[in-house]
C-alpha cells in the first residue's frame, strides 16, 4: 500500500486541526464525558467513527455531491436528528432520561450500547459540514497516478485515528469538568451544563 510522503505529510497535521475544531460530535463527546463517562461514551465513538468513515468514503466516490444536490431526503434525517438530540438535552436538563447523571434520590437509567452508537452516527452522517469538509479537503490528497482503493483505506484509517484521539480528549475533558461542576453545584448543574450542550448539537445539527 503505497502514498505519496510528501501528501501524507500535509494530510495528516490538516484532518487533526479539522478534528480538533470544536464541533457537533466533539461537543456531544464532550457531553457525554460529563454526564455518563469516557467509557461509556466509547460506545457513542464507534457510531460516530463509522459514520465518519462512510462520509468520508462517499465524499471521496462522489456520492456527496450527488446528495448536496438533492437536499430533500438529507434535510429531513438532518433535522430528525437534531430534534433528537435536542430532546435528549432538555432530558438531561431536567435531570430526568437514560443520559442524565441520577440524582441522590433517584435511580440511574443507562442507555443502551446500541443507542449510544447510534447517536454517534446519525450526529456524523447528518452533519452538513463533515460532508462539506470531507468533500473540499479529501480529494487533493488523493494521488491520480496511484490506485484509489489502497491510498483510500489508508486515508480513511488514518482519519479515524485522529478523529478518535480528538474524541477521547474532549471526553476525558468533560470527564474532568464533571468533578470541578459536582463540587460547585451538584448533579442537577452537571445535567444542566451537559443538556444545554446536547441541545446546543441539536440546533447546530439542524440548523447549521
């Protein structure tokens, strides 16, 4: 499996700034850090990795202009996943659903494994921008004179790499805001702070 050096050199310092820019799936890493932990939110990273990695494949085939030109269908899923994700924040607000942190007197619902992997997918593949990211910056990398399909797998890898390192740092953080918040004000401002940004990546889900 062969590259061009000189390409990867630039590819790979150009996807961490793009992953390290705080974001939809960042700010919901980050969420999820605050309320049920790094490693439950794991869960939440393998959907939304996946969905990365089918962006990022469409985009590279072309699929993605296909679908920016007919918007409809992405409209809708991209807005019921905004309301979605929204829905849950206000849960989480009110300290109540399977994403809030349970009170002293109350006992704790999880969410299940494959609810967290989806929401981390359906945030990847509705978010307009990882498309219009993946579609602008991923194509330059890419060498005419060398097979698509191995410069492709390679690129991809290396994307989830930097993708998943930047969420296990925004994770890790709300892991560490999470104690400063339960020393300040209890549970009930940790579920205020962490809905508020899942409501936050509703909105910017369906509106940005």
């Amino acid at each position: 499996m062969s590259l061009n050096l000189a390409l990867l050199s630039a590819f790979i310092p150009t996807f961490f700034v793009v992953s390290i820019t705080p974001g939809m799936c960042m700010t919901l890493a980050l969420s999820l850090g605050i309320t049920i932990g790094v490693k439950r939110a794991l869960w939440m990273m393998a959907g939304e990795l996946v969905g990365v990695a089918v962006v990022a494949t469409a985009a590279a085939v072309g699929v993605a202009t296909f679908m920016l030109k007919y918007p409809t269908a992405f409209a809708v899923f991209k807005y019921a996943g905004g309301a979605y994700l929204a829905w849950l924040g206000i849960q989480m607000w009110r300290s109540r659903g399977k994403m809030a942190m349970p009170e002293e007197d109350s006992q704790p619902v999880e969410s299940s494994r494959l609810q967290l992997a989806l929401q981390g997918f359906v945030t990847a593949i509705a978010n307009p921008k990882g498309w219009a990211f993946f579609i602008a910056l991923l194509p330059p990398f890419i060498d005419s004179k060398l097979p698509l399909a191995p410069q492709l797998t390679a690129l991809i890898l290396i994307i989830l790499a930097l993708e998943f390192l930047c969420l296990q740092l925004y994770a890790h953080g709300g892991k560490t805001l999470r104690k400063a918040l339960k020393q300040g004000g209890g549970v009930r401002t940790v579920n205020r702070v962490a809905g508020s940004l899942m409501v936050l990546v509703g909105a910017w889900l369906a509106f940005g």
